[in-house]
C-alpha cells in the first residue's frame, strides 16, 4: 500500500516517517509527487487537514494522509491557533513564528503561560471519502521566557514541558513522541488504520 503524505513541513514529514515505520507502508511525500499545495481556508484544524488530504488524494489518486496542526495560547486567547504557521506573516520561519510569540508574551507572567499544541490526522482512502478517518491529539504545557534545544521543530524550542521539566526541543524524538499531540493522535491512526492488520 503506497500512502501520499498531505505535507510540505519538512519537520512533520520527518515525525511521520518516525511514526509510521511500525506499519512498513510505502510512504511518499507530497513534494516527490509534485502535487500543488492547496490552500488551508478552513476555519478549524479538522476542516484544513481534511483538505489538504483531499487535494493529495485528487492530485495522485493514493490514499493521503495530512495533519493539521499549532499552539494555542491562553493569554493570546487561544492564538495563534490554526494560523500558527503564519503567526509572523505568509511565509515566516519557525525562527520568525518563535520571536513573534516571545514577542508578544514578553510581560506575560510565568503563571499565565499556559499554551497547547493541537493535532489533528485525516486519512483518507480517496478525494471523494465521505468517511475520512480522523484523530486528536493536545498537549499542555507553557511557553518560555526564552529558546532551548536544537531537537524538533515549529515551536518546541519554547514549549516547556512539565513531565521533563525541558523544552520540547531538549526532548528525544522518542520522548517527544510518546506523549506529543502528533505522537497521540499518530497511535490511535495506527490503532484504527485499515491496513495495519494485514502486515
Ligand atoms: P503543512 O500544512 O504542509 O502540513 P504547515 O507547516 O503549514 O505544513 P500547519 O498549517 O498545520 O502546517 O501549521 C502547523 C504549525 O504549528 C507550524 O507553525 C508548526 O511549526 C507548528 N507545530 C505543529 N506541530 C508542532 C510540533 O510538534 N512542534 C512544534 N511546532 C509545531
């Protein structure tokens, strides 16, 4: 079975192909098939990761998976949320995202810190799936005065973490994974997928 993977962060492909070695499917990144980004006019995580799926599965024919993801703030709110990746502008980098939210944090006391990433997985069998699976994960934890680790990606340099008293970014990937967003809902995609069982 030869799944697309519905990504263009080079750091979430890396945490799938991790994720998803268990299963032996042939995994091939949407970038290596030339499919065109689409664009995520969703209004929640659910709806833009079922369309980039969509937009996967009708550029290649494969079945796709896509995940959408970001962090939510409580004293922003709950910002920068879906539009995580974008938080200091169209084409910031992680770096960029990362000063813009220390930014923006920068009187904000320790105790009212408190952040979580979200995760959502669809997998879906074909463009027109009227039953695409989905999954959740989140992940509660603060945002730090300042950077730490080189692990990871996005936002896990100031995402402390209190089960390791670290940042995301100072955890393994094997650490990070047992207990992230994408590493929960990752588990129950494995749990639930189609396929798994006939290996
Ligand atoms: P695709 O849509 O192509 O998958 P993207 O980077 O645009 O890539 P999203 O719209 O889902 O993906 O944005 C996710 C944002 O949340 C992005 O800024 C990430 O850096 C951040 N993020 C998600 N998971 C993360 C994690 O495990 N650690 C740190 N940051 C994370």
């Amino acid at each position: 079975k030869k799944i697309v993977l519905a990504t263009g962060n080079q750091g979430k492909l890396r945490e799938f192909a991790q994720l998803l070695a268990p299963l032996k499917i042939e995994i091939v990144s949407q970038a290596d098939l030339d499919v065109i980004e689409a664009e995520e006019t969703g209004l929640s995580f659910v709806e833009n990761a079922i369309i980039k799926a969509r937009n996967a599965c009708h550029q290649t024919g494969l079945a796709a998976i896509a995940d959408d993801s970001g962090i939510e703030v409580d004293a922003l709110r709950g910002a920068p949320g879906i539009y995580s990746s974008c938080y200091a502008g169209s084409s910031a980098s992680d770096e960029e995202n990362v000063a813009a939210l220390l930014s923006a944090l920068k009187d904000v006391p320790a105790s009212e810190r408190s952040a979580r990433f979200q995760c959502v997985i669809v997998f879906m069998r074909h463009a027109e799936d009227p039953t695409p699976l989905i999954f959740q994960g989140s992940w509660q934890g603060q945002i730090m005065t300042e950077a730490l680790g080189e692990g990871g990606f996005g936002y896990d340099p100031i995402f402390f973490v209190p089960e390791t008293d670290c940042s995301a970014a100072e955890l393994s990937s094997e650490q990070k994974h047992a207990i992230s967003h994408r590493g929960q809902a990752m588990r129950q995609f494995i749990e639930e997928f189609p396929y798994s069982r006939h290996q």
